[in-house]
C-alpha cells in the first residue's frame, strides 16, 4: 500500500520523528474487519512514555478502530503513529483500490491525552491527510479548496457525528515535466490536510468506528467512487479526475 506520507506537526512546536501525516490544524492524524495492532509504535505500545499504562478509554477507541467494517474498495492497516503528539497514538494508512489500481490513499491517527488538551478541547484528536490525483483543469478551479473541505465536513455529519476545534489546510500542486521527461503529462493532486476533535460519549470514549466511516467516505469521494448510500445529498461527486495510479 502506498500510503500518505509526510509530518505531522502537534501545534504546540514539537514535530513527529516518524514518518507521519501533518496536523493541519494549528493544534495540537488490513483492515475490513482484520485485526490491526499498534500503538504510537505500531506495536501495541503508546505514547512518548514508552511502558506508561493504557488509559481503558484509549483502549476502546482503538479497539473500535480495529473492528470496523468498512466498504471493500478500501483497504486499511495499522501503520507507526506519530510519538510526540500525544502520551497516546494510534495510526491507521488507507487506499482506495480498484484491481490492481490506487485512486487515494490516506493517514488517520488518533490522539489521547487523558488530562485534556487546551486547544482541543477534548481529550482525543483525530488527524489526517488524504491525497488523489485529478486533471489539471479540475485543480485550476478556484472552488476546488471549498468543496474539498464540504466533502470532510459533510462526510461527519452524513453520519451524524459530532465534532468541535476542525482545522486544515486544502493543497493542489502541479507537475510539468521537462527534458527527458518531456513525453509524460502534467500532472495535479489535491491534499486535504485535517485534524477535529470527537466528541466524547458519557463514558470519556468517541465513537472512532463511525469517525473511522466518515473518513473512509471522505476518501471515496477524493477517489471518485460512488457514494456508498445512493441519494444522499450530503455526498458531492468528484467529476472527471485523473485516472488511478499504479500500485
């Protein structure tokens, strides 16, 4: 899987050492119904602190992550979370696949710190960046940002989730090729960069399973696949994007 790359920033002047997404916000991230594992070290662990206890409600929240059933065209699996972010993380990297082809791919992690954090709001933070390749006339639409953000917006509350603190950046960047590279097209990707935090049920726990949903929606729709509820008016179809890259 050729998952996103790239940093992930905690807003409070730390940057992860692993290989990670970027925290969009100024602010302080084979599935199906597999079993991922990992902590901030893709091994069951968590946090910067190493051998610290697992807070029960970071335990639950993962364990939801891992037994969600999601549409067959994704595939996901637990990847190294970021170690400085928070005292507890959690990574999952995603693709949107069709035959052997990639038409997205993305990162969520998700973030714990028990004692609250200020800009959160909150005690968990979900983080992510989700990327595609789209024509270049379509990137040269000067309402592509704003639809880019309607779609992660839309996608939770198509679910009914709620959420507060969302923050992201929505980024387009060309390619033109030149030289001995002359023969290849130009090529344009979007990134949506993000980071929200969930709110929590009575018992300190969010529902990830469903933000897990809303976000596996979000990348279907970067990929322009059809919505997986059909009539939902909630869902914007991408038009015309470049065709899928090789895996």
């Amino acid at each position: 899987m050729a998952a996103a790359q790239g940093r992930l920033s905690d807003g409070a002047g730390g940057m992860d050492d692993a290989k990670g997404t970027e925290e969009e916000a100024r602010h302080k991230g084979n599935h199906n119904g597999s079993n991922g594992s990992g902590g901030s070290n893709g091994s069951g662990g968590s946090g910067a602190g190493g051998g610290s206890t697992v807070p029960p409600a970071f335990t639950a929240a993962v364990e939801a992550l891992r037994a969600a059933r999601l549409r067959p065209q994704i595939e996901v699996e637990a990847t190294r979370a970021p170690q400085r972010l928070a005292p507890h993380a959690y990574a999952l990297e995603a693709a949107v696949v069709d035959g052997d082809e990639e038409l997205a791919d993305g990162r969520l992690v998700l973030l714990h710190e028990p004692a609250g954090h200020e800009a959160w709001h909150g005690t968990f933070r979900l983080v992510t960046l989700v990327r595609a390749e789209l024509e270049p006339e379509m990137a040269a639409d000067p309402l592509l940002p704003d639809v880019c953000w309607s779609w992660l917006t839309g996608a939770l509350q198509a679910r009914g989730l709620t959420y507060g603190e969302p923050s992201g950046t929505v980024t387009r960047a060309s390619s033109h090729y030149f030289g001995g590279l002359s023969a290849r097209p130009s090529a344009s990707q979007i990134e949506i960069r993000a980071s929200w935090t969930p709110r929590e049920s009575l018992g300190g726990v969010p529902d990830t399973a469903a933000h897990l949903s809303s976000w596996c929606d979000l990348l279907a729709q970067v990929a322009g696949l059809p919505p997986a509820a059909p009539g939902d008016a909630s869902v914007v179809t991408l038009p015309q994007r470049r065709g899928p890259q090789s895996r």
